[in-house]
C-alpha cells in the first residue's frame, strides 16, 4: 500500500490557527478531506495552503450531524 491509497478524513471547527501546522505535518501524497464546521477562515486556509489532493466538505453543525441518515 503507498500513501496516495489513503485517504485522511478530517473534522474541523474554527482551528485557523492550528491548521497550517497540522497540514504541514501530513504527507502531499495523501489525501486529504476535510468535513469543516468553522465560523473562521479554517475552510480558506486550507484550500489556499494545500490547493492538491483536498477536499473541503462546509456543513454546520457537527460530525454527528453530518453522520445522520433519516
């Protein structure tokens, strides 16, 4: 298995000043999506610093909000 076979689900909210950190701790041949809930800049700061491999779903609320199926 290579690293590009994987992929990293990521919940965030309002972690602006966190993020950058945390994306230059995971490898560019990863994917990345990110379910983000932020009332900040977190879904802008991620798609201006790591514009490959990523995907930003925006959803309000919470993961298990998000999780729901009825």
């Amino acid at each position: 298995m290579q690293l590009s076979d994987i992929t990293l689900v990521l919940a965030t909210r309002d972690e602006a000043s966190n993020i950058a950190a945390f994306l230059r701790s995971i490898p560019a041949e990863l994917q990345l999506v990110v379910v983000d809930a932020s009332r900040d800049e977190t879904p802008e700061l991620i798609e201006r610093l790591r514009p490959s491999r990523t995907l930003v779903l925006r959803e309000p609320g919470n993961v298990t909000e998000v999780a729901r199926t009825d």
